[in-house]
C-alpha cells in the first residue's frame, strides 16, 4: 500500500496528519506482536505451549523491524524480536 504524496512544504498540515497516521499505524502493528508474545508468556513453557503465538509475534516483529527501520517502533520491534527469538531458544 501506497501512502498520499504529499508535499511537507506546500502542505504542513497534511503532513503532520500523515505522520501521526503513519505512528497510529505501526504502533498497532507493534501492539499486535506485543500481544502475542505477552499470551505466550502466560504458559507454564512459553517456548513449547505458545509455540504459535511466538511465531506469530516474530513474524509480526520481523516485518515491522525490516520495514520500517528508520521508525522508532522498527527500532523497538527490532529489541521484540530478541525477545521472541529467546523465548523460542534461537
């Protein structure tokens, strides 16, 4: 998906709303992931029970910190991911 062209200079105003959208955006993205690795963290043994969740969550982590690196939610994914990849014994 293709986000509007807008030009900052032209238009400041749309452009701070497309970057609030944009933070809105991945900040759900990141809380979904988030979820996730907190369900699987409700488990005796997050690594074998919350197998899927934990998967689900580094993928969501993954995508989030190759896509969007230069964010600070790609950054903080980035630090989830970790997270995840220890819960799962990579």
């Amino acid at each position: 998906m293709q986000g509007a062209k807008v030009d900052a200079k032209k238009n400041p105003e749309q452009a701070a709303v497309r970057e609030k959208y944009r933070g809105d955006f991945l900040e759900a993205i990141k809380n979904s992931g988030e979820a996730r690795l907190l369900a699987a963290k409700t488990f005796a043994d997050p690594g074998k029970d919350g197998k899927q969740l934990l998967e689900d969550s580094l993928k969501t982590f993954s995508e989030l910190s190759d896509k969007y690196e230069i964010y600070v939610h790609g950054v903080m994914a980035l630090a989830y991911r970790g997270e995840v990849q220890l819960a799962l014994g990579m």
